[in-house]
C-alpha cells in the first residue's frame, strides 16, 4: 500500500505523533520511554520557549489509516544568526523526532522535511537535531547496547544506514564518557585537587538551593561566555532560562551542583544529576495512576547507579590555563565523593562533549572515562 505524508495537525494527530515512538521502539530493552507529557510539552508553543524561536512543522505517514512514520522539520532563528564557521548560520535548517516503520517511510519523510525546509528558504539541513541543540542532537551511532542517561537519545540500529542513504554526511559527532566513580581517582588528581585547596583564590560552593534562579542565572551566564566559540553553540533566552531552571530544580541536588569563584568572580560551573532514567525506564511513559508517587518518593533522597554531568563551563579568560584544570578536577571530585557517600553511585556519565574538545577530553581521559556512547550530526546541501 502507497505511503501517504502529510502535516500534523490539531491535538489528535499530535497524540497519534507522539505515540508511535512508543510502538515501535517497544520491543528494544534499552529504549527509555518518556513521559508523555515530556513529550506534549516540548512539541507545544507556548508551554516550551523553544517555539518562541523557531519554526517548525511535524509530519505524519501512513499507509492506510495506519500511522508508520513522523518527522519533525523546524528552524531555529537563534541557529541562523550563528557564524558559520561554528557549525549553524543563515541558511540551515533541521529535521528530528524520526520514527519508521521501514526504510522506504524513512526516505519519504527525510525527504519532506527537505522540501519543506526548501520552502522555508533553507539550503541545508542539520540533523537528526529533536528540536534544540540543547535537547537531544545526533543520531546514536556508537552505544546500542545499554540505556541512556537522562536528556540523551536512542536510536534504531538501522536509522544510520537509512541516512546516510539518503545522502547526509557526517558534520560532527558528540561523546558521553563512561567513568568509574566509586574507588576514587588516580593519585595526580588528588594532589591536583590537594593544591587547589591551599589556593587563597579559588573558592568551590554548592548551589543554593535558596537561591536556585539566582545561582542559575550564573550558571548560564558562565556557560553563554565558555561555550560562545563551540560548535553549534546557540545562546540561551531568558524564557528558555527560567523554564530550565523550573523544569530541572525537582532532580538538582544542592551537593551535585557547584559554582567555582577566583577572587571572588564566579568563573567555572558543574552540574551532575542522578540519573532519572534509571526511574523512567520501567515507567511506560505515564506518570499516573501510581508512578508520580514512586517518583516523588525517590526524589527525596535519589539512590542511583549513575550520575550524569550535562554541562560545565569556564569562562573564557581562564580557558587553557592550568587554574581551569585544576578547578574542574576539584569539582568533580567534590562532586563524585558526594554522589558516592550519599546516593550509592557507583559510576558516572560525562557529556556529551564535542569529538574535538581536546581540553574536555583530556580531562575524561585523565580521571579514567571510557567513550561509551558516539552521537552523529549529519548535515546535507539543499
């Protein structure tokens, strides 16, 4: 039977978008579902500041009545404006959220999201990117064969040959390292860790859970200075910021969580969370009728296997410099010890990190990180 594409629309046909993840990544054990509700809110203007942003259009296939396959195609206006040189800039677009049943609804939905970037003015395209680069970017290339930490995608085995086959190359690829935290790091790190410590300049404090918006807003300060010259940076708003700080407070731990001042400037931030798909896994997607309660009662006091690090940043000035290192591996440390002691982790996840970070891979390298998982961006002329 002929595929038919067409544009989702109303609250139904997101349902009908929203579910088919479902269906067909049912059968993959180390698929993490999650929640529905994520899921409505991200794809929905006005509940996430993304669309405040960008354009974007979802696309549902059928054969019949039959859903068997979505895509996503958006814009991103804040991308645009990037240089080019760093990956995004006037003229590209992407496409995300794929989901098929075969190779030949993937070729029909890759290629109309294409014309519909076409549409829009685009002359190439990014992807798989679902939706921000602030989300969950690249394809899972390298890593099939255990979950995801939180906020990182899984993917079909078959999804990179259906891609490349639609001509896409690769643009970049993003790390996670795997890290074993529980027996404590190698002695050079401690006596690096011992040194900052008798430095009258530098200062490590937790995050203040009592002043989450304002500790927040340094944090993003700090990280929109460090990461301004990555790769596919692309700053945050100040909507984005107070939705991310509202939507992530429930998992951020005071202890886990630090901010790093020279002469008392604030200069350098690491988040570590534990890992909320350790939960979210034998959840189905639904939060009710009983799942909010297990869940609330773990967020008391999270016990988990693995910690995962999203994020950290040094301000510019001090990049490459030997204070840099040296305050990353204080708050790591400080971090691991409280992540072992209080909540029985035994490993950690880093990342993700760009392939040609060389600052941020040598300091995985260091403390004994091992890639475990490799993320795919693919781009294509239009």
């Amino acid at each position: 039977m002929d595929v038919t594409i067409a544009p989702v629309t109303g609250r139904r046909e997101l349902g009908l978008f929203i579910e088919l993840a479902y269906q067909l990544n049912a059968g993959d054990p180390n698929w993490v579902p999650p929640l529905r509700s994520d899921m409505v809110e991200l794809l929905t203007p006005g509940r996430n500041p993304f669309h405040e942003h960008a354009r974007m259009q979802l696309f549902l296939a059928r054969r019949g009545k039959r859903v068997v396959g979505r895509i996503s195609a958006h814009i991103d206006e804040l991308a645009l404006r990037q240089p080019v040189e760093q990956g995004l800039g006037p003229g590209t677009g992407n496409w995300g959220l794929l989901e098929a049943e075969d190779e030949s609804v993937a070729q029909r939905l890759i290629a109309t999201a294409e014309d519909w970037l076409r549409e829009q003015g685009m002359t190439r395209v990014l992807a798989p990117i679902s939706l921000s680069i602030w989300e969950e970017p690249g394809l899972l290339v390298r890593g099939h064969d255990h979950p995801p930490t939180m906020m990182m995608g899984h993917h079909p085995v078959q999804h990179q040959r259906w891609i490349e086959g639609a001509g896409y190359a690769s643009a970049k690829s993003l790390l996670t390292y795997d890290l074993p935290i529980d027996k404590g790091f190698p002695e050079l790190i401690q006596r690096i860790v011992a040194s900052g410590e008798r430095s009258s300049r530098i200062t490590l404090r937790t995050v203040d859970m009592k002043n989450f918006a304002r500790d927040g807003e340094i944090a993003i300060d700090i990280l929109n200075d460090a990461w301004s010259g990555n790769w596919g940076f692309v700053p945050f708003t100040d909507a984005e910021k107070a939705y991310g700080a509202k939507k992530l407070k429930a998992i951020t731990l005071e202890r886990t969580n630090m901010i790093a001042e020279v002469d008392g400037e604030p200069v350098a931030f690491m988040l570590a969370w534990p890992d909320l798909n350790e939960q979210l896994i034998g959840m189905r997607g639904r939060l009710f009728p009983f799942n909010w309660v297990k869940l609330l009662w773990w967020l008391r006091k999270p016990q988990v296997r693995t910690f995962r690090v999203p994020l950290m940043g040094v301000r510019k000035k001090l990049q490459n410099s030997r204070m840099a290192s040296q305050i990353a591996f204080m708050m790591i440390e400080y971090i691991r010890r409280v992540a072992v002691n209080e909540h029985g982790a035994t490993r950690g996840e880093i990342g993700w990190v760009l392939d040609d970070n060389g600052g941020m891979i040598a300091i995985a390298d260091s403390i004994g990180g091992k890639v475990n998982r490799e993320y795919r961006i693919y781009q294509k002329a239009l």
